[in-house]
C-alpha cells in the first residue's frame, strides 16, 4: 500500500462519515461538549467596563461684565452714531431724514437682536485657555484677517494662534457650536480637553 492510500484511509477513519438521511448543512456543524444551560466554570467574569471615546468639545463659560463691555463697544457706538444725526436732522428742520435714520437705528438694532449667536472671543479665549493645554493669543476671521475679532459667531470656523506646552506658536482651527467650543490643529486633529474628556 501506497503511503497515499494510506494517508487517506488514515483521514477517512479520523472524519466521521454522514449518514443518508442527515442534511449535508448540519453535517459539519460543531456540536458543544456541554449543554447550553450548563455555565462556564471560573467564577464571575469582571463587567467589561465601556469607555467613552473622549469629546473634543467643552462648554464655554459665562461672559464677564469686562468681556461683554469689550465686545459690545463698537456696537453701542454705532447705535449712538445714527441717533446722533438724527437728533441732528431734526434739529436742522430735516424732519423726512431724522425720521429715516431713526427707522435705519431701529432696523439695526432689531438685525442685532435677531442675530444673537455669538459670545465674545474674550470669552471663548479664556475658555479654551482654562480646559485645554493651550493659551490662545489671537483669533482671527479667515474673511477679514486685519480686523481683530471681538465676537464669534456660533457655527463658524475661525483660525487662531495658540502656544501650546512647548511655549511654540502654532497655528489651528477654532470650531463653534452653541455653547460649545473645540481646538483643532492645522491637519485636523482636534486638541482634546484636559482631563480626558471622558
């Protein structure tokens, strides 16, 4: 005999053959040595404990009054800009133009209010200084990068300059959601809160 034939009658006697009336599905299904109902033995399992991925976002605090007198200013003096030449034009007997620019003052006024999505970047600066290892020295408005950003609107990207541990500057991205503020680098990565963020 061949060491082939013997190979598979060695084979053909370790692998049980199936009968004519078994279904070829269940013919190589592995049966288990214990029934189901029977426990495994070595004593309770330890609960997997599930951890959360850590959330890049962290709240931003309440404004201070400093904060808020800062960011408003330039508003305010806008506002008091057209009511002055109103006051103005109405003294000057332009009474069409007085009343022009009092509706022009009440329309900004009403823009401002029902645009009330923002926080002071002051703010929003001090937040980020007080929940990630960064400080941020300067946020700016990718549209207008000359003028200093005094309020950032919630659901905008701004860039910003940060000095992180290593006392380097670096450049990222400064995302915002209502109430919500996150860091991320220049590749995207988001530069997570102290603490874990767990």
């Amino acid at each position: 005999m061949s060491a082939v034939n013997e190979l598979e009658r060695r084979l053909d006697a370790d692998r049980p053959h199936a009968g004519p009336d078994e279904r070829t599905e269940t013919f190589h299904e592995v049966k288990p040595d214990r029934p189901p109902s029977v426990r495994p033995t070595g004593g309770p399992r330890a609960a997997k404990t599930k951890t959360r991925p850590r959330d890049p976002w962290s709240p931003v605090p309440r404004p201070t009054r400093t904060e808020w007198r800062r960011a408003l200013t330039p508003m305010i003096l806008q506002l008091l800009g057209v009511l002055l030449l109103a006051v103005v034009s109405f003294m000057a007997g332009q009474t069409a133009l007085g009343v022009i620019l009092l509706l022009a003052l009440l329309a900004l006024a009403g823009w401002r209010a029902a645009t009330w999505d923002w926080t002071p970047a002051d703010t929003v600066m001090r937040g980020v200084d007080a929940t990630r290892p960064v400080r941020v020295l300067r946020v700016i408005d990718p549209d207008d990068p000359e003028t200093p950003v005094r309020i950032v609107h919630a659901g905008r990207r701004y860039a910003i300059w940060w000095l992180d541990a290593d006392a380097t500057v670096r450049t990222g991205m400064l995302l915002t959601r209502p109430g919500l503020v996150s860091v991320a680098t220049s590749d995207s990565t988001a530069v997570l809160p102290e603490g874990g963020g767990a």
